[in-house]
C-alpha cells in the first residue's frame, strides 16, 4: 500500500480539469462504487491501487465534493484562499493562509 503524497487540509489542484480543493480525507487506495469507476472514461481511468482524496472542491462557477486519486493530482501553491462553504466546518484557517483540522473537542 502507497503512503498517501497529500495531507489533510493541503490544497491541491487537479491536474487535467480546472479545479482545485481542500483535502478533507484520505482512503488508501480506490474506496468508492463500481458504478463511479466506470463512469470514467478508460482512457483517463487511474488506477484503484493509489490514495484517492476527498476534496472540498470548487471551479469557476461553483463549489462541491470530489473524489481524487493521487495520479491526477498536483499541490496548489497559489495561496489563493478556497471559498467552498463548508470550509468551515472543517478547518480552521491560519494567518499564512494554511488550512488546520478543528479540534473534535469544539463544538
């Protein structure tokens, strides 16, 4: 099993679509349905045996969750904030710019 390249609260951009997100969670290798995998063209198709990644995702026009494997995936070093809305819930944000995990103990 691969060490996941991402961590939890990077930012990171994909590396064939224009979007970029906030990495909220890691699976170790491919953990999604049949019915997903399928749905990506072969040609394009990563393969299972690599992290994929949960991202709070947004492009030009809107903000939603996808899932990433790490082949296709590369570090965002624009330090542009991301304004996808449930950030928040997620993250606190530090002055430099980098998102943090809240503590599971606040409320």
């Amino acid at each position: 099993m691969k060490t996941a390249k991402f961590s939890i609260g990077q930012v990171v951009r994909h590396r064939l679509f224009p979007f970029r997100g906030v990495i909220f969670d890691v699976d170790p290798e491919f953990n999604n349905t049949e019915e997903w995998y399928e749905s990506i063209p072969e040609a394009v198709r990563p393969r299972r045996d690599q992290p994929f990644y949960h991202l709070l995702a947004e492009n030009a026009e809107t903000e939603y969750i996808a899932y990433v494997s790490e082949q296709n995936l590369l570090e965002d070093s624009s330090g542009d904030p991301v304004r996808h809305p449930q950030i928040h819930e997620f993250f606190d944000k530090d002055q430099d710019g980098s998102y943090h995990p809240k503590s599971r103990l606040q409320n």
